[in-house]
C-alpha cells in the first residue's frame, strides 16, 4: 500500500504514527488557493524503543500496528516527518538579566518552541547554578540579558561560566546585540555550538520570541539524533523532527491566521499544556503592566490526570470530591489504569480533568490588579489576556476521548465569577481535535500549511 506521508509522534512512552493521503508534493511552491482533498489515512501505535537504543524499533513496531489495522501487508510511504518528545523531550535552561524582564522574554521564547525548562536564572550564575546546570544535562542552554546597546557585562561574564564547563550542549544567545560579537569569539574554539539569535527583549516592554523559537527548534532538530536511541532516526526520517508540543503551538499558530484568536487545550497524563494565540483586547492592552507575546504556551507539570492524579485529589479535596461523586475517589483510584473502562472510572477522570482545565487556564491568564495611592485606586492588569478568544479547542487523550469534554472546556467562562481573571468570553466556540492530530499536523505544517490546516478543519468539524 502506498501512502503520501507518514507522521510519527515519538513519546517518552509510545510512538503514534499518523499516515495521510492527498497530499500535494508541489504545495510548498504553489501560490494558489489549495483545492485538494488530503485525508487522514489511518493511525498506529507501538511502545517507544529510546531505551533500547534504537528508536527505529518502536517506529516500525507503529507502522506494523497500522497496517493491522487497515487490513494491508505494507506500507510505502513518500516521506515521513516526525515529532519527539521522547529521550526527556527538549530539556533547556534558561539564563538571563532580571527575572521579570530578559530571563522571562527567554523563558516565553524556550516554551512557545515546546521546550521543558529546567532552570531559569537571573543575574550572575553562582557555583551552585552552575552545578545544577551540569546535573540537568540540557539539549540546549538558552542566554540573554540587556535590552540592545543596554548592559552587556552580566551576559558576558555567564557566558564565560558556561563555556568552562566544557560541556558539548549547544548555547543559543538571544541578548543584547552588541554581544554577539563577544560571544562568537567566546565560543570559538569550544565543545558548545553556538547559535546567535535577535534578542529576545530588544527594548524596555517589547517582546521578540519568534526567532528565538524558530532557532530553538532548528537546533532541537540538529541534535536530537544524538540522543541516546534516537542515533538512527534520520534513516527513517527524512523530513522536520521538532519538539510535540512545539508541534501543537506549530498547528495553533497556523489556525489562528484561518480564525483568529484561540486557544488550545492538552490535558495530559502527567502535565497540562495550554496555548493561546491572541493579542488581546486594546482596553486590557492600556492598562496592562508588561508585556506578552502573540503565542504563548504554559505546562503544568502537576496537573496529569494519571500521573499526578493524586495531586489532583489533594487540589480539589477528598471530601469535597467524594460528595461530587456519590463513591470514594479510592474506589476509582486502585483500578484506574491510564485509560478509564468503568463509569465509575470516567466519573472519576473527567472530573480530574475538569480540574486540571481550569487551574491550567488560571495560571495561564492574566488577571485584574487594583492598587491604592494617593489619587486613589488604578486598575492594572497583569498577564496574558484571553478576553478576546473565539475558540476554545481540546486536544490530547482526555479531551478527544471523555464523554463531556465539551462540557469540560465550557466550564471555563463560567470559573470567572469575580471577574478579576482574563478569561474567554461565553460566546468562545468549543472545538474538539477528533481525530487527536494536532501535533502531526504541526509538524506536517512545516511543509505543507495548506495541506495541514485542511486536515485541521475536518478534524475540528469545521468542513466535511
């Protein structure tokens, strides 16, 4: 059987692989308006093989999987592109000047790319820093540090450290540009590559994160290979490897130039991610204290509803939870083996997940601060603002799959009773990636956007 392009999603614990059809080979170069007819061919899964050192295990194991599935003996394929989270995904730390301006500008650009920070400083890096720096082992290691033709010498002096580590992790600076010069000369003769970047906070309220993301994943592609297991992906692979969750910002991006503003909901087992893609309203923009980019992406590493089910437990209350359920979440916590099989079970994880949107969408929104003076209260907002989102979309297992997601995502306007949270609006659509693809199509977006956002559009029942 022969297929236009095969997907793979390769996870810490199973790699999906997504395999479509119609796919226009000549779209990269075509100006014209896409009037084919792409479609979800088929899916398959394996358990991932990273640990047995040899990635191309679990990708074959997937794609024996699919053609199971569709009945066929093999599969041909024109190409394949890929996404991965596996080997720790794209593990960074993140370096800059002060923390509420040049390390959070790099931190915003780290996460929108689908990375997992694992530290974040401010200021000059002690011996302690820099000890946990060498413990984590990052893909990449991300400084900034002074707005252009600002303070040059914190970065500098980091820089310095960092390099006598003699570690073999590329470094990518996004600081102040009269720096760059400096750094190329600092790391000329190192282990560590560098990657030289716009800064990622130019000037005193101004946020520039695209190219810092776009760089992020291109060096994420380049050394990623060299993961343990991952060594011989590039002789299946052919096209874009870039972070899964990169890939979902990837995809959100793409349909908010088709609707405009959105955001996008993960719910995980073990995390929470949500991205938003919207500028925000002008009366929150004139009032806000700092600013936030176009797209942006938070993960909450303690709201998975296997995983971290416990947590959620002890979030919501056992008391309270066990009232809401009419059994004890005991009950539904001893059986419950990632996917839910009894009612009792999908109470029980919707509820979680329940839970899990609306923190998730707390810590990610903005919200309304009064503060008193002399000429009386001012109204100040601080954080990303959601008010002038129109679709609200589900993607992950929980919810594409639980019977009230829908219910679940509408939830969220109703959480703002104060009113002090920049939440959507009511009147914020709720859509479902039914077919789970978001990620695939992030990555397949790289390629082909006019393929990719077709694909979406069935997938969220926007088209037949």
């Amino acid at each position: 059987m022969q297929v236009d392009i095969l997907v793979a999603e390769i996870g810490s614990t199973t790699t999906l692989v997504n395999a479509f059809q119609g796919v226009d080979g000549q779209e990269p170069g075509d100006e014209t308006p896409f009037g084919g007819d792409p479609v979800l061919w088929g899916q398959g899964q394996a358990a991932t093989s990273v640990l047995e050192g040899d990635v191309r295990v679990g990708l074959r194991g997937a794609i024996e999987d699919l053609c199971r599935k569709k009945g066929v003996e093999s599969i041909d394929y024109r190409e394949m592109l890929a996404s991965s989270s596996a080997a720790g995904g794209l593990k960074m730390t993140v370096h800059g000047l002060v923390y509420d301006m040049t390390a959070r500008a790099a931190k915003e650009a780290a996460l929108g790319a689908g990375a997992i920070i694992h530290q974040v400083t401010a200021g000059l890096l002690r011996r302690s820093d820099l000890e946990k720096l060498r413990e984590i082992r990052p893909n990449i290691i991300m400084l900034a540090g002074g707005v252009d033709h600002g303070e040059r010498e914190t970065a500098i002096a980091n820089a310095e450290r960092i390099r006598d580590l003699g570690l073999a992790i590329p470094v990518l600076y996004a600081g102040n540009v009269d720096n760059q010069g400096e750094m190329r000369l600092l790391f000329k003769n190192s282990a560590m590559p560098l990657y030289l970047v716009e800064n990622v906070y130019p000037r005193i309220d101004d946020l520039q994160v695209e190219p810092a993301r776009r760089v992020i994943q291109a060096a994420f592609e380049e050394h990623i290979v060299h993961a343990p297991g991952m060594e011989h992906v590039r002789d299946m692979v052919g096209g874009p490897i870039i972070p899964t969750p990169g890939a979902v910002m990837e995809c959100a991006k793409l349909l908010y130039e088709s609707l405009g503003d959105l955001m996008v909901l993960d719910v995980g087992g073990a995390t929470t991610d949500l991205h938003s893609v919207t500028a925000g309203s002008e009366e929150i923009a004139r009032i806000s204290i700092s600013p936030e980019p176009l797209a942006k992406r938070t993960v909450e590493g303690d709201l998975g509803v296997y995983v971290n089910m416990k947590n959620l437990v002890a979030l919501i209350g056992e008391e309270k939870l066990e009232a809401e359920l009419g059994f004890p979440p005991e009950e539904a916590m001893a059986a419950y083996r990632f996917i839910p099989k009894t009612e009792k079970e999908l109470q029980f994880v919707e509820r979680l997940t329940r839970e899990a949107v609306l923190l998730a969408t707390e810590r990610h929104a903005g919200h309304i601060r009064y503060v008193y003076g002399p000429g009386g209260r001012s109204t100040l907002a601080e954080g990303k603002d959601l008010k002038e989102v129109k679709y609200i979309i589900g993607t992950g297992g929980a919810l594409t799959r639980l019977p009230r997601r829908v219910e679940i995502m509408k939830a969220i306007a109703q959480h703002n009773e104060t009113g002090i949270f920049l939440f959507p609006p009511e009147s914020a659509a709720i859509l479902v990636d039914n077919d789970y693809i978001m990620a695939s199509l992030g990555v397949l977006s790289k390629k082909y956007p006019k393929t990719a956002l077709k694909l979406l559009q069935k997938s969220l029942g926007l088209v037949a």
